[in-house]
C-alpha cells in the first residue's frame, strides 16, 4: 500500500466513524470521532505518532469486548505499520497480535488462527521462543485452537507455554496462572474433569490471592470452575458459583459485556439441567437478544445461545419452538463453522432429541447416528459427549422396540460413563437405569418365548 500521511490515516478512521454512527453504533462513533477531533487538534506531522494511538484504541475497544471496533481500527493500523515500518517490525507484529485477538472476539477463528501463527513464526525469529511476546502469541493461538475444536494442539501448545512459563517467571506469575487456566479449560473441552477442576481450584485459589477476589481474570477461572462443577453433576455447586460470578461481572463490566453474557448463558445451563426452565429461559432470551444486538445474528456466541434456547424449550415441551429454532441453528452453525465443528454436532445432537420426542423417530436416528460417527471421530469414543449422543441412540432403539440393539449400546455407555464420569454422577445412574429397564424387557420377552414353546 502507499505510505499513509496524517491525513489520510485520520480519514480512514474518520469515515469508519461515521458508519458506525450511521449502523447505530453510537459509542464507538464518539470514541473514533474524538480521537480524530484530538490528534487533528495537536496537528503532528509524524505519522507513526498518531497510528500508535490508535493502536493503543484497539486495546481498549479488546479489553470492553468492542471486537468489530478493535478489529475495523485494528487493520487500519496493521496496514499503516506494514506501510510505515515493514512486516515484520516489533511495533507491526503487536499490531496483527492484537488483530487476532480481534478475530477472535468476532467469532473468525480460522483468520484468527492464520494471523496467529504468522505473529508466532516472525516473533520466534526475531525475538525468540522464550520472549514474552513470543509465549503470548502461543498463548492467543493455544485459545483459538480451542474455539476451533482442534483440542489436542491446544494441550500441546499450553503445556509447552506451562513449562516455559514456570521455569522463567514462576508458578505465581499472572502469566503462569493465565496458562494453567486455560490448560484446565482445555481439559474440560477433552472431557477430563478431574483434571481440570484439580487445576481450576488451584487457579481460583492463587488468583483470589494474587489478584483479587474480583479481577478479571479470577471471575473467568471461576466461571470455568462452575461449569466443570455443571459438567461432573455438581448441580447446587455450579448454580452458587456461576450466580456468584454473574453479579461481579455485571457489577464490574456490564450486563452487555461478553464475558457477563457468558457467564448468564451458562447459569441458565445450570438452571435447565436442574429443572428450573423458566430461569434458564428468561437467562437465555436475555443472551440470545444481546448478543444478536452486539455481535451480530451469526456470531458463534449468538449462534451458541440461541441453541440452549431451543433446548430449554425442548424441556419445556415447546416441540415446534424447539425444532424451528435448533433447525436454524443447525444450517447456520454448518455454514460458519463447518460441519465437523463440536458445537455443530451439539446442535445436530439437540436438534435429533426434539425429533424424537417429536415421534419423528427415523429422522432422529439417522441423525444421532451421523453426529456419533463424528464425535467418535474428533472426539473419541469416551468423550463424554460421545457417550450422551449413546445414550440419545439408546433412546431412540427403546422406542423403536429395538431391545437387542439398545442392550449392546446402554452396555457400552454405562462401562464408558463409570471410566470417565464415575459411578455417582447422574449421567452413570441414568445409564444404570436404562440398562435395568431394557434387562426387563428382554427377560420377560424370554420368559414369554419359553412359554410359548411349552
């Protein structure tokens, strides 16, 4: 691109101000507007002056989960120091850092992904593998690995950044912390919930200390505690804590922010899962309506709490509700996220339920079927979510009268429930249940072929 003047750059910026004032974005209209209004003021004839300002807007608009602003003044930025210092200058890299970090927030994984990994190759050259910057970029990539699925590069990534981390700043650095958080997070994504709760709780513990019982960072370790506790069955737990964190975050950040949003969608996870449909709904109409508003219709985070709210009508006996809206969800999550992706194939799974209690039996077979096939293969065959679509699949045999089949696939998730989960969660009993019930049928059905044949 040609080198960008003063006035150029601030033109740019300023006519992204009037857009966003004219798509109703109204805050960040008067941010940009008055950062304009202020460096055409003091008049600075040094370019690179007035780009690392608004550089330094990107990390505000990031830190308020204003992610399209950080990303529209994120790329503006990025062009002007490719421009003005080269592609692989220090301040540059910071700038497609913080670019990413923008993609991120927006849901755009994949660009998020590649921008990462170009930040990664160039700051291990330039910088080194242990610099600072270098392990935060692999940090950034580790994340987004995560929100692609890709769980196992994900572990791969933090536990390198864990040991390095620990070895060069210690075990009580925020940033040690920060990558023994997001490897327990990890973990839970891998169905390990002993591990991961056994590094949260360690986590919690340290930052409340260190940081504060309502830092940031403390509040988010403490909503993934909450929903490793919701994952192990620990339902009354996980309702305190997640209720806990959803009045520190709003008092902190917000009811709009996307880390409250986060934290309300998963409450009203909670709230279903112990029956308290009309909480979880009301949660969940709250998430799906702002997050609509503040980060678009086809935003994964939107996309996300739109589905629990086709599942929670599902509860609720609402059938057609539920499968208009998890339909919807379904298409759009194939389009934007792909077809293999887990929060597809949860949609997929959710949406094969309302068919089956819809009597719509074939349908929700054929289903199941092609989500467990998925999930056996991304997953594993002892992913917990793996077992759940079984025990969907059992399920779906017991109505159709299919006692043989049922009994060969109860028998697998009840051995894979007790290994993963163990005897007492909920999900084992459930299983347990479905196994005495088919042995029933099938017993009487061999006593009565015996009586015949007498």
């Amino acid at each position: 691109m040609d080198t960008p003047t003063n006035g150029s750059f601030l033109n740019a910026i300023a006519a992204l101000s009037t857009t966003y004032q004219s798509e109703g974005h109204i805050d960040e209209s008067r941010v940009l507007s008055k950062a304009v209004s202020k460096a055409v003021t003091e008049a600075s004839e040094d370019p690179l002056a007035t780009v690392h300002t608004f550089g330094a807007l990107v990390l505000n608009f990031l830190e308020d989960g204003q992610w399209n602003a950080a990303a529209d003044v994120g790329k503006l930025v990025v062009d002007a120091r490719i421009a003005l210092l080269g592609p692989e200058h220090p301040l540059t890299l910071t700038g497609m850092s913080n670019l990413s970090s923008a993609y991120w927030g927006q849901g755009r994984w994949s660009a998020a992904a590649e921008l990462g990994q170009r930040v990664i190759t160039a700051r291990k050259r330039i910088l080194g593998e242990e610099h600072p910057q270098t392990l935060t970029s692999m940090s950034n990539l580790a994340s987004t690995y995560s929100k692609l699925g890709l769980f196992e590069e994900a572990e791969k990534l933090e536990l390198q950044l864990l040991e390095v981390r620990g070895r060069t700043l210690g075990a009580q650095d925020p940033s040690t912390l920060n990558s023994i958080g997001n490897l327990a997070t990890t973990y839970a994504s891998l169905g390990r919930y002993e591990d991961a709760e056994r590094l949260e709780r360690q986590v919690v513990e340290q930052c409340s200390r260190i940081l504060g019982e309502s830092h940031k960072s403390t509040l988010t370790w403490k909503s993934n505690l909450a929903v490793t506790y919701r994952e192990q069955g620990k339902l009354e737990k996980a309702a305190q804590l997640e209720s806990h964190v959803l009045d520190a975050k709003t008092r902190c950040l917000g009811s709009r922010h996307p880390l409250t949003l986060t934290s309300m969608a998963n409450l009203a996870t909670t709230y279903r899962d112990m029956e308290r449909l009309n909480e979880a709904e009301d949660l969940e109409t709250q998430v799906t309506e702002i997050s609509k508003a503040e980060l678009g219709e086809n935003h994964p985070q939107s996309l996300m709490a739109a589905g629990n709210l086709a599942s929670t009508y599902r509860c609720q006996g609402r059938l057609p509700d539920a499968a208009r809206l998890g339909a919807k969800v379904m298409t759009a999550m194939q389009t934007y996220l792909g077809q293999d992706h887990p929060l597809t194939l949860t949609a997929m799974a959710n949406l094969a339920l309302v068919y089956q209690l819809q009597g719509r039996s074939q349908q929700a077979e054929l289903l199941t079927l092609q989500v467990l096939n998925l999930m056996q293969k991304y997953l594993g065959d002892m992913h917990p979510h793996t077992l759940t679509t079984m025990a969907n699949l059992v399920t779906i045999y017991q109505t159709q009268g299919r006692w043989s089949d049922a009994e060969t696939v109860a028998e697998q998730t009840l051995r894979g429930r007790e290994a993963v989960l163990g005897k007492e969660h909920p999900d084992t009993h459930a299983s347990m249940e479905d196994m005495l019930r088919i042995c029933r049928v099938l017993a009487a059905d061999r006593a009565l072929e015996q009586a015949t044949m007498r």
